[in-house]
C-alpha cells in the first residue's frame, strides 16, 4: 500500500516518516503524475492558501479532485481547510471534499499554539494534540461522523473515505490517527 504526502509546502517529512511507522509505504508528490500509483492521500499542515495557489500553478488542483473521487485522503489544520465544503468569510471552498463549514485561525490570535489531550473516536484516548494557528469545524452535515472535540468545537471528523482533524497529528510520536487513516485505506483498496 502507498500513501502520498502532498508536498507543496508544510509538514511533509514528518507525515512520511508516521505513515511508515503505521505500515505504508509512502511519498512525497509534487507533481499529478506521482499521483497515479497511490491509494490514499495526506494534505499537511501549512498555508491554506498558500497551498492553493500552488495547486493551481501545478495542476494539482484538477488532479487531486479527480483522485478525490474515489480515493481516501487525510488532510491536517490547513488540510482540513482545503477539504471544507464551507470556509467562514471565503466565496467558494478549495477542494470541497468535507461536508463541514470551518473557521481559520480558529482559537485566536492570542493563543497562536498549544497542546491538548484529546479522547478520539475509534482511535483513543489521552492523544496529545498539537494546535498552530488552528481552525476548527463550526458545524458538520449528516454524513458526517464528529471523531473528537476539544472545548465544545469540533477538531477531528470523518466522512466516508476523508478524514481530517484541526491539529498535527504528525509532530508527536503517537502514530494512532495515522494507523487510523490507513486502515481506511485498506478498507478502501
Ligand atoms: N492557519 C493556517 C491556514 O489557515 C493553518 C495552520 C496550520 O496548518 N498549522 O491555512
């Protein structure tokens, strides 16, 4: 099984090295030709915006919507944002993957990062969640299954294939999550 790590910008070795320790092979891509052989897909954390406009100078954009169709991908913080159907503030989504509605930079300007211990569903418990610059999903449709919360807002959700989460799962040791998205792929191939 091989995973990608979208690698235009952000956290790319890190996811890399947590999704061979959970078992998959997996790689960086750049370009949509190294798409081909993948069977799952992770968006890091970064710039959401940023990450965009890469995308579309690239030709990811149209590449990555098409594997979207029938792969699973796992998008982090500004990955989350790229998955939302609905970005508070913004005409139009990204992606448009996740039937969620999200803020940026959700927990404020005074508290730019911190930690957490989460309780996530069907993952585990007490898992350290590492926030930077986070957003957090508002509200999700009825397909969708809310994984775990943090202070009343929702930070890690799942909708069939696509999984996401608000913080950085790839910065702590605890590999959980990962082993989490790539059993989906399993299920998926
Ligand atoms: N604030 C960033 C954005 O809006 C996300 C931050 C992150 O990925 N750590 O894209």
């Amino acid at each position: 099984m091989k995973i990608g790590v979208l690698a235009l910008q952000g956290a790319v070795s890190e996811h890399i090295k947590a999704l061979k320790a959970s078992g998959a092979d997996a790689q960086a891509v750049k370009h949509s030709s190294e798409l081909e052989d993948l069977d799952g897909l992770v968006l890091p954390g970064g710039e959401s915006t940023t990450m965009r406009r890469l995308m579309d100078e690239t030709g990811l954009y149209d590449s990555l919507r098409l594997f979207a169709e029938n792969k699973p991908i796992f998008g982090t913080c500004a990955g989350l944002i790229l998955m939302a159907k609905k970005i508070e503030g913004r005409n139009g989504p990204h992606l448009g993957l996740l039937d969620i509605d999200v803020r940026r930079n959700a927990f404020g300007r005074q508290v730019d990062s911190f930690e957490a211990t989460l309780n996530i569903r069907h993952v585990g418990d007490n898992f350290d969640g590492v926030f930077i610059r986070a957003p957090y999903i508002k509200s999700v449709g009825s397909g969708v299954e809310v994984l775990a919360t943090y202070d009343d807002h929702i930070v890690a959700c799942r909708q069939g294939r696509f999984l996401t989460c608000a913080f950085h799962p790839e910065l702590t040791g605890d590999t959980r999550l990962h082993r989490y998205f790539v059993g989906i792929v399993e299920e998926n191939r």
